[in-house]
C-alpha cells in the first residue's frame, strides 16, 4: 500500500482547513447525534456532535466532547441550567438538516424551526427530544470534566429514559443500526450509510472469531 | 414509528448481558481501531478499541476511554510504561482478526503473532504498527484523565506522525474512509462496512446545507 506521511512538524505546518480536515479524519467513523436541550428562556436548541461516546452499561452513561467557545455554546448553556438534554441519533434521511444545525444561529431561535425538525416532550423532564429520532435518550447532566491540553470539555450524562424504535432492536439487545437508519460521520462534513457486514460472538482463547451473519 | 421504551428503573433491572448489547449500541456508530504497544519486556501487544475519540487538530489531539481493570490492561500498562502507542484503523477484510485480539490473551503472547497481523516500525518509536493498515498514527502519551463516576479513564495522546493510504486522501486533505476500506462498530461485536451518502460544506445561517456528492 502506498501511503502519504505525516510528522508532527508537517501537520503542524499545513494550511489550516486541510488540517482540520486530514485530523478530523483520522479516527474513524463517528456516530451522528442530534444534542437537543432548552434554556432558562424556554427556547429550544439542537446541535449536531459526532462524539458522543459510551462510557458505562450499569449505570448507563454517556459522554460528548464540547468545545466551550464555539457554535455550541447554547447547548453547554442549556445544560448547566436545567440539568438535562436529549441525545437522538440521526437517521440517513435526515443528514441534511441535522447538518444546517451546525450553523451559527441566534440563540433566540430554535434550530428544531430552522432546521425543520419536531420537538416532543415526555413527562417530567423538560428537554425535547427530536421527533422521529430512531434512538433517542433523556440525559441527566453529571459531571463536566475538563481536558487541560486544548481546554476541551467533556460533558457526562446518564440515561433517565431510552426508546428504541421498536423494528431495530433484536432479542438480544443490540440495536441493529442499519434497521434504524442510522448515519455515520466521518471528518467535519462527510455522512456514510453503513451496512452491517459482521457480527461476532464474545471472543474467546483459542476460538479465532466467527461471523454469525454468515452462519 | 413504534418505540421500546425504558426508564432508568427498567434499564437497571434488564438482565446484564441484554443490557450490555443494548447500552453499547445506543451511541451510534464507533470507530474501528487497534491499538498497537510494547511492553519494558519487548512483547507487542495488539487491542481493538472502539471509544477513539477527536479532542482536537492543532495539535493533532485524539482521546480513549479505558476500563482499567479488564482485558485492555497490557494496554495501559504498556503506554505508562513507554509513552507510546499506536492507532491503526481496522480495514473491513479484517474485522474477524481485529476482533480476536480482545480474547485475554496472556501478556507474555502478542496478539499480533496470535491474530496474525504483522508489525511495523518506524525510526525514533518504539510502539508497533500494524502493517497494511489504511491509516495509521503513532501517538505520544499526554494524560490520563479520570471519569470519577464510574472509573473509567480517558487516555490523552498527541499524534507524531500520521501514515494515509495515497489512495484514500483526497486534495481537501479529507480521508475518504470508503475507499480506505475502514470498518465502523456498533455496540460490542458489530462490524459496519459504511458507503458515502453526502457531504456538505460549512454550514452558515440562510443556506441549508446542499450535497456535494450530488453536484
């Protein structure tokens, strides 16, 4: 395979959009969630994040990386006032619009109107989820924990109320993301559809992995 | 569309192994990645991670959660040991191997050996490389940072050199991870093979966002 080579001093050197865009690259595929929260004020926001992250079954928590000078600043706003969020997956169709919430609107809109999505509400918690979501969560806010070299926040929450569509969760509990439609992210820009290709059981010494899609 | 809903009660009293598959799935999509190091002894050790995370791109930050106590151990101990390690995207021809390295293979055996992946080295590293693989980073340990609520950690590096197959970056410096045919995971065992469906520019306020790919 050929490849291209980077050192550090030549990534540091590179023109400032191709490293945002080379780097946002590197790790992979991201998941595409919708952050959803409310302020003091009543109005509505919702935020594109590609990091959501797992962090623990039982208690059932979840971590974003927030940058705190930046589009989504409502967001982090909205959660240190009222303690909650939503988390909502996006599905395939929706990728265009979830994207538009990338940009910078005034906080006295809300980007569910601008950007064409339904809130819903449940009983007791005040944060709107996006109507429609295939996987959506009401977060409690947690814990902020701070990342000392580049003054990025992450933010950690635990789950108070999930739903699933009902058409993509298996017996076993795994939610199959190609029924739910799911989008992937890779970089700042780019949205992927993925097909399932493998499934594997827990693996085990001496018992070299096999595909149960195949079976 | 019909929902399966839990409360925080009813996901706490699930039985563990459905609680297991469904709280990793809810996250979305997660990068595929092993991580590559080398313990004081000289024996490379090999172990799929899927919590890669983006802190940052100047510099060029990346972040891992890590459960201390658990299979991925010969990791940590390793990367304190030396300062080093590396992240290589999993390419979708070999998921079933990548998976494999998460047996608990004693720490006197390398899982490349055992999972027959073929190590790499570059001048100046220590840690090994996975040889074939489409991107490829060599990292720089930064800090370990806590989660107090449940004990997991977030491991903090800084990339030092970066290797990209020539085939898969393109002149915006965007990786497009279809062609480096690397693989997305969901949950704890399922392998995603992802197809590109948009890309959108910046977004800005009054110009929803229009696919690229469609132009």
């Amino acid at each position: 395979m050929d490849y291209q080579s980077f050192s550090r001093k030549s990534i540091s050197d590179l023109e400032k959009i191709y490293r945002l865009n080379l780097i946002n690259s590197v790790s992979g595929y991201k998941s595409a969630n919708l952050i959803g929260s409310i302020s003091e004020e009543g109005t509505s926001n919702l935020a594109i994040f590609s990091s959501v992250v797992h962090l623990g079954s039982d208690p059932a928590i979840l971590g974003f990386i927030m940058r705190p000078r930046t589009v989504e600043r409502h967001t982090y706003d909205n959660i240190m006032s009222s303690g909650y969020y939503t988390i909502n997956h996006v599905d395939t169709q929706h990728t265009a619009m979830a994207h538009y919430t990338s940009a910078k609107f005034p906080s006295s809109h809300s980007e569910f109107e601008l950007c064409r999505f339904k809130e819903e509400f449940i009983d007791g918690f005040s944060a709107p989820f996006v109507k429609g979501s295939p996987v959506k969560m009401m977060m409690k806010f947690e814990q902020e924990i701070p990342i000392e070299i580049n003054g990025t926040i992450m933010m950690v929450g635990s789950i108070q109320h999930l739903m699933v569509s009902a058409e993509a969760i298996e017996e076993s509990g795994i939610i199959n993301l190609e029924k739910s439609n799911t989008a992937a992210i890779s970089g700042l820009n780019t949205y992927y559809s993925p097909q399932r290709i493998a499934q594997y059981p827990y693996a085990r010494v001496g018992q070299p992995s096999q595909n149960l899609l195949k079976e």
